[in-house]
C-alpha cells in the first residue's frame, strides 16, 4: 500500500507593476506532500527555497527564504456520505524575511450523489504580528459525468493586524478525468483586496491545472496562471496596476 505522495519541482511568480519596480520569485520546491501513518493519521509538509529579484535587471534581493511547513492532521470517516478532518499546522520562514505561523484547520465533507461539498476555516496566528489571520474556501462540485466535473470555490481571507489586509473571490472551474488517467483543471478566479487605507486591487486571473501519470508510481504536474490585477482606490504610496504569471512544474512520486 503507497502512503506517500510527494512533490518535486519549480516554482515561477512574477508581478509588473505601472508604478512600481517588478517583483519576481523563484523558487524550489525540495517537498511538498504528504505521508499516511495510520488509517486517519496523516502528515503534510513543505520545503523549499524561494530567491526574489525586482527591476527589469532582476536585481537580487539577497538571501534566499526557506520555508518549512508542518502539518498533522487527523482524518474520520463517519459513513460512505460524510468524513471530517482536522488539520494543524506550523510554518516558519527565514532569509530575507522571517515569519512564524501556527494555524488550525477543521474540514466537513459531505457526498450527496452527483453533489460533493467541502467546508474549512483556518484560523491562525502569526508571531511577529502578534495577530490573527482567518480563512475559509469552501467547494462544491457537481460530476455531470464520468470523467467532468463543474464546481466553483468562495474564498475569503482577513489578516486581523495593522495592515488589515482582506481577499475574497469566487473560482468556477471545470475539471476533466481522461481514460489515460490525466487530470485537467480550468479555472477563473474573480475577486478583490483590501488594506486599512481602502486601497487594494480588483482581480481576474484564468489558471490551469494539470496532472499527467507517467507509471504508477510518477506523475508530471504543470499548474500555470495569468493575473490581471487592477488598482481600486490608489494614491501617491500605491504600486498601480500590475500582471502576474504564474507557473509551478514538477514530478510528484507515490510510494
């Protein structure tokens, strides 16, 4: 029986910004999975290395961040319609910036036929700001058939600091289950920022994601978006409007 499921890979984020320098990262992802331990234990983890540039000559922002990630979780199913989970977890950055989070995550999965519903709310706390964070992105998914899906994701975020940082967006996405065993999803994300001062940006990024088996036992993952931001509210401070893509690439190793 496998019992874990790893990633390997690249990451790629880049902003340009109308009235800033842009802002890109880089980074790679040594892990990112997770490993069965009992029937409903489990444990998740992250690691990797991200290197920021910024200007059109990339100029390097100097040490690299590490970022670690560990995530317990504990995982019941009641009957075939409904299994529940909770999930803790511990991240720690260092380099250019350092951050220390601790966060809880309760989830509700309930099957209904063609209809699945997944609940969460993560609340955390996040050292150096000596403050909260809470988020929550529910999902529902209708299977029209054997091998498509249509569904849609509601997020929202607020960081409860100085900053007062908040997100919301909806994500109607399609995804498709080929008989060769590839997995593709299509999705647009709808949404909007905030910060305390009433600035932030209107958003629309358009994303894919794909996973393609190779054996058994490897599988290639591409995860790739375009992001159109537009600056709400903007003064003397902002950065003005900005583009991102993004692109994520790897091997994901089930053993």
């Amino acid at each position: 029986m496998k019992r874990t499921r790893v990633l390997t890979g690249f990451e790629y984020e880049e902003y340009v910004y109308d009235n800033a320098p842009s802002q890109l990262f880089q980074s790679i992802i040594f892990a990112d999975g997770s490993t069965k331990i009992t029937d409903n234990f489990r444990l998740a983890y992250v690691l990797k290395e991200t290197h920021k540039y910024r200007g059109k000559d990339k100029v390097s922002e100097g040490n690299a961040l590490l970022t670690t990630e560990l995530m317990p979780r504990y995982e019941k199913w009641v009957n075939e319609s409904f299994n529940y989970a909770i999930e803790f977890g511990y991240e720690k950055v260092t380099g250019f910036e350092e951050s220390t989070r601790y966060q809880i995550t309760p989830e509700l999965n309930f099957t209904f036929g063609n209809h699945f519903l997944h609940l969460n709310l993560e609340s955390g706390y996040w050292d150096e700001e000596g403050a909260m964070f809470y988020e929550t992105e529910p999902l529902y998914v209708y299977r029209l058939n054997n091998w498509i899906n249509l569904g849609t994701k509601f997020l929202y975020h607020e960081d409860k600091n100085d900053f007062a940082w908040t997100e919301t967006a909806i994500k109607p996405l399609v995804q498709f289950k080929f008989d060769s065993g590839v997995y593709l999803e299509l999705r647009y994300e709808l949404g909007e920022t905030e910060i305390f001062d009433g600035t932030g940006y209107d958003y629309n990024n358009y994303a894919l994601y794909t996973e393609i088996p190779v054996n058994q036992s490897i599988s290639l993952l591409a995860d790739l978006a375009y992001r159109d931001h537009q600056q709400r509210n903007g003064n003397q401070y902002t950065w003005g409007d900005k583009e991102g893509v993004f692109a994520k690439v790897g091997v994901i190793w089930t053993f």
